[in-house]
C-alpha cells in the first residue's frame, strides 16, 4: 500500500507507536450474529457501530425470528453492549425470553 505522505515518522516526537505511518483507517463494521445450532440458520445484523442500541435492534430481530414461548439462549462475551443498563432493561420488558451464557473471561495473568 502506497503512502499518501513521503514524510516518515520522527522517533520521539509522537507518542503513538501502533500504527506505522502507511497505516490508512477505511471503517470497521459490527457483525452482530448467532448461528441456530439446530437448523444452522444463521441470523445476522451489520452495522457501523456496536452499542447498547445495536445490540437490542439484534434481540429484537431474535424475539421476532423465533415463535413466542421459546426460550432464546446465546452465548456472548461480557462485552459492555450486552450488559448495559439498556439492555437489562430491554430483557426486563420480555422477562423469561432470552437467557445469556456468558464466556469466561481470561485471566492474563495466568497459565
């Protein structure tokens, strides 16, 4: 990839060290998704950010998805979407519909 600058970095003067100086930001996006482990139906959501407010649209695109009565379990990590303020709030509203598993969180300090 080419740079859009010759000018290369000048060691000390940056504090920044992630990025090389060709580095170019073009957008990430969110893929908010869940695979039904029983007809391997895969239900997705993409958007540009992952936020309380994504996370719920998916919920809601899983409450609609599957017939009323069934419980909807998910497997998700402890990201703070899934465990905001909004959210509970959103799952006090449709009590008894969703359950989550939370993954372990690792531990970095051990082996």
């Amino acid at each position: 990839m080419a740079s859009k600058s010759t000018s290369r970095p000048v060691p000390g003067r940056h504090a920044s060290w992630g990025r090389d100086h060709e580095y170019e930001r073009r957008g990430t996006l969110s893929l908010l998704a869940g695979i039904d482990l029983l007809s391997g139906e895969v239900l997705g959501l993409v958007r540009e950010r992952h936020r309380s407010a994504e996370f719920i649209e998916f919920l809601q695109l899983a409450d609609q998805h599957y017939p009323a009565g069934l419980r909807i379990r998910m497997v998700m990590d402890n990201h703070s979407a899934h465990i905001s303020r909004e959210t509970r709030a959103y799952l006090a509203g449709t009590p008894n519909r969703f359950e989550f598993i939370f993954t372990r969180r690792t531990d970095r300090g051990s082996t």
